[in-house]
C-alpha cells in the first residue's frame, strides 16, 4: 500500500493536525513541502488538489481532499483497525455524539479566537510587525469564556468526550501547542487545574511529540 501525501509545512497548524492523526493511526505518509513564502501554494498544479490555495492538501492515490478535520475524518474511517483504534469510540451513539459535539466546540468556539491570539501574539512580532491590541483583547476574552466550559467538562471526564482520548481531544493539539511555547498566554491553558492537567496529558502523547520534533526542525517561512 503506497503511503499517503500531505502537503505543506509541519509548522502549520492544519498540517500538524493530520499528521498527528496519521501518527495515532499508524498510517504511512510523506510530507511534501509545500514554500508558501515563494507562493507555491497558489501555482496552478497546488491549486488542482487545494482549490482554495491553502495548507494541507492531501493525496491517497487518486483521491485528493482538503481542510484538515474532513482528512482526519477520512483517515479515521478508512483505517478503523489501525493504530489508535479509539479515535472516533467504541462505537456507542452517545459516546460518538460527545465527540462530535466537542469537536464541533473546537472548530466553532476554541479556534477562531486562539488563532486570532496565535497571529497577533506569535506571528506578527516575529514578523516586526504591529499587534492590534484591540482585536488581542476582545479574543482573550474569549477564549477564556470557551476554557472556562473546558475546566468545568474537564473536572467531571478525563478528556473532553469522556475517559479515552478522541479526536475532540486530538485537534486541539495544534492550537494549544503554540499558545503555550509560541506566545505569553500559555497560563490560559496551564493555570487551570482541570484543563492544564489535560493539556499535559494530551500533550505527552508520542504521536504528538512527533509532530513537533518535525516542527522544530523545519525551518519558519521568512515572510
């Protein structure tokens, strides 16, 4: 079986959410750099598998998809037995429902503004560029609302979707990896008892450390 295709940099963070699905599940893959810095991700054979010029991309043999949580969807159904076999559960209505329903608070409530933080507190002065103090404020606010429902989940489960590790729990990897080593505004996350707790947890997985050993040796676009 050849090994599947990701495009794009580790450092990313749609990136680095598949391949720390592919890494649970055991699943060969090559990444395939994608220079977004010289525009590669916007040349007419990228723009054949990503049509919307963005990262990742993904290949197995003559499928191709985009957008990092319906691969990781795809991963996880095509591959039930392999690796991590309890990513989605064991199979139980409301057990799926629960993950489902967290991963839907990741996408909806916990990213948008953990990327906003992400942009405005890691990216921009590393590019010397201007924060918004304005737009830093408002989605701090927010965020902390979302963790705040995290610590109460967190109290009464081990993880977000219950007592197993579940992909709910999985794509918050990328988003709170950078809030606390590339940004000020870790203790969001490790300041509270329930959810710093998980955050170690989750965050010690070998699948995850991984992922960011190959971040850590990639070297960060200049501009």
């Amino acid at each position: 079986m050849a090994a599947v295709k990701v495009y794009g940099p580790s450092l990313s963070t749609a990136v680095s959410r598949v391949l720390a699905c592919l890494l649970e599940k055991e699943v060969d893959f090559e990444l395939i750099p994608v220079d977004m810095s010289k525009g590669q991700h916007k040349s007419p054979d990228f723009l054949k598998i990503q049509p919307f010029g963005q990262v990742p991309a993904f290949q197995d043999e003559s499928i191709t998809l985009f957008e990092s949580r319906a691969i990781c969807r795809y991963i996880l159904a095509k591959y039930p037995e392999k690796g991590n076999t309890l990513l989605l559960g064991r199979g139980g209505l409301i057990e799926r429902a629960s993950i489902d329903q967290w991963l839907e608070a990741e996408g909806q409530s916990f990213n948008p503004p953990s990327l906003v933080l992400l942009f405005q507190l890691g990216y921009l002065p590393r590019m010397k560029l201007k924060q918004d103090e304005k737009a830093i404020r408002q989605n701090e606010d927010k965020l902390k609302k979302v963790l705040d429902v995290y610590e109460r989940r967190l109290g009464e489960t081990r993880f977000l979707a219950g007592d197993e590790f579940s992909f709910a729990d999985l794509s918050h990897l990328p988003n709170c990896q950078y809030l606390v080593s590339g940004t000020d505004r870790g203790g969001l996350l490790t300041e509270r008892e329930n959810v710093g707790r998980w955050w170690a947890e989750i965050s010690s997985r070998p699948s995850w450390k991984k992922v960011v050993e190959m971040q850590s040796a990639e070297t960060p676009p200049s501009a």
